[in-house]
C-alpha cells in the first residue's frame, strides 16, 4: 500500500491493515503498526457533535469502531429511557 507522507492516514487501513483502493488510495499507509496503537490509544475520547444522529453502535455497546473519526454523536449519557411492556421488553 502507498505511504503518502503529509497526506492523511486512511482509516480503513488503520483498523484493518487492509485497503480496496491499493495502490490508487490517495491516502497515507503507515508501515508502522505502532502508529496504529496510538491513534486507538486517543479514538478513547469519542466525539460530541450536538445536532448531529447518535451513533448507533456507540449507544448499543459503548464503543465505536470508527473512534474520533466517526462522524456521528456520542453522548457521554448514553443511557436510552425505552418504555417497557408488561414482559420487560422494549415496545415499538
């Protein structure tokens, strides 16, 4: 995969180690695996973005995979209120 100096990082290569594009990404591939450890290292501080659709994944499991760089909301309560029926499940 290219290295592109000064270009950003691709992220799909970043949690993969793989890319589709190959040699036609126009971003950076970091031989380096250690650099990919310190981007998951700070992806621990996820993004508030007030207005913007909460993240799915991040409110089912508490963790995104996408890290800093997703483009969705997460809260720090991410505690949903769902109304319950009489069996203790969610209602729709």
């Amino acid at each position: 995969f290219p290295e592109r100096p000064g270009a950003l990082d691709c992220s799909y290569f970043l949690r993969t180690g793989t890319c589709a594009y190959g040699r036609n990404c126009r971003y950076n591939h970091p031989r380096s695996r250690n650099h990919v450890s310190v981007l998951r290292e700070a992806a621990d501080e996820l993004p508030e973005r007030p207005g913007a659709i909460d993240c799915a994944y991040y409110l089912r499991t508490g963790f995104c995979k996408y890290g800093g760089g997703c483009k969705y909301n997460h809260p720090k309560n991410r505690h949903v209120d769902v109304p319950m029926n009489a069996l203790g499940l969610p209602m729709r």
